[in-house]
C-alpha cells in the first residue's frame, strides 16, 4: 500500500494530472468526513475539503516522504477546519446532525460517489455526539483523530504539532468532559468507553459537492 501511495505521490510531484485527480478521489471522502465532525457544517466541510487539497496540491513538491502523507495530509486539514471555524465565528448547534440541513443537502446535490450514510439509532449514540459537538474544536480534533480515523497518539501528535504528552492530555480532557455529559444525561459515564466504537461505525455523512 505505501508502494502504492509512493507512486501516486511520485506522480503528482511530476505534474501528472490524472494523479492529482486519483489523489484527490482517494483521501477526500475520509477529509470531508473529518471536516464534518469538528466544523459540522456540510458546506463548511466542503470549504475545509477543498482549501485542504488545493493547500497540499501547491505543496506536493515539498513533501520529502520523512513522514507519513495521511498525517501531512490531515495537519492541513485540522488547521484549515480550526481556522475558518475560528474566522467565520460559527454558532454550531447542538443537534449533532439537524434534519433540515440533510434534507436540504440531499434534494440539491447529485453525488457520484457514495460515503457510508446511517442514522444514530440509540439514545445513547445521540447523546455522545452531542457531547463531542460541545467541546471547542482542538479538543474535538484530537477525538475525531483518535476514535473516528484511528490515529494513534504519536500519529495525532504529528498532525496537529505538539508533544505527544499534549495529545495524551487533550484525549484525558476531552473524555472527562464526556463522561461528565454522559452522567449528567443518562447517569451512565461509563457509556463514553462502551459507544466509541459504535459511534464512529454510524457516523451519517451528508454529501460533498463536487
């Protein structure tokens, strides 16, 4: 695989259009499904998906392939999402995914490409989404890369550029704060270990435009 991914990177570096468009179909659904849990705005999202591959396409040269490209790839992504979340001064919602703004995504966007879609079918799923959308977006980041793409901390660390002790305490932070939603809803903290990984195997997505 990272023969693979040498290639495609090799290729991009020489100016080879078709691989910039390969590229760009390979990794974007993961970026947008990032994007989408820390900004939670499917057209924000969209704006973090495409500022982040325009930033790495111009800087494809640059990369030296001393790290790994997937947490290259995602620094830029997790600095792209916080920026224009912090320039736009967004008022997020606390429904973790408002009915009308999927509706309204599906009845005007063609799609041809399909992301995992399915709805949270359990209050307690609900609950910890809710809870994630609370925290402020650094902290968010660092659980979506840890729980939802499966980074591990040295991995994290590398993306978002800090010591992997940082990682290690903004993960601490940000799960008591979790746990602390979750005793406060349902009286059960220890839900926030046990949904993880259920939560992360039903994230809907709402489609990123073309």
């Amino acid at each position: 695989m990272r023969d693979v991914e040498s290639e495609l990177i090799a290729r991009c570096q020489a100016g080879d259009q078709s691989a910039l468009e390969e590229m760009f179909l390979v990794y974007r659904d993961d970026v947008f499904r990032f994007a989408y849990l820390v900004v939670r705005d499917a057209t924000l999202a969209q704006d973090v998906v495409q500022e982040t591959f325009l930033k790495v396409f111009r800087s494809i040269n640059k990369f030296e392939f001393r790290s790994s490209f997937k947490s290259w790839l995602y620094r830029v992504a997790v600095n792209e999402a916080i920026t224009l979340l912090r320039r736009r001064r967004i008022r997020e919602e606390l429904d973790p995914m408002p009915g009308a703004i999927q509706e309204h995504q599906r009845g005007r966007l063609e799609r041809a490409w399909q992301p995992e879609e399915a709805v949270l079918d359990s209050e307690e799923r609900r609950l910890l989404h809710v809870a994630i959308g609370r925290l402020d977006p650094v902290h968010r980041s660092v659980v979506v890369l840890k729980y939802f793409h499966e980074f591990s901390d040295s991995e994290i660390a590398a993306i978002i550029g800090c010591p992997p002790g940082t990682v290690k305490s903004r993960l601490h932070r940000a799960r008591e704060l979790l746990r602390n939603h979750m005793a406060r809803q349902l009286g059960r903290p220890d839900l926030v270990a046990l949904s993880y990984h259920r939560l992360s195997a039903h994230t809907p997505l709402v489609p990123c435009e073309e």
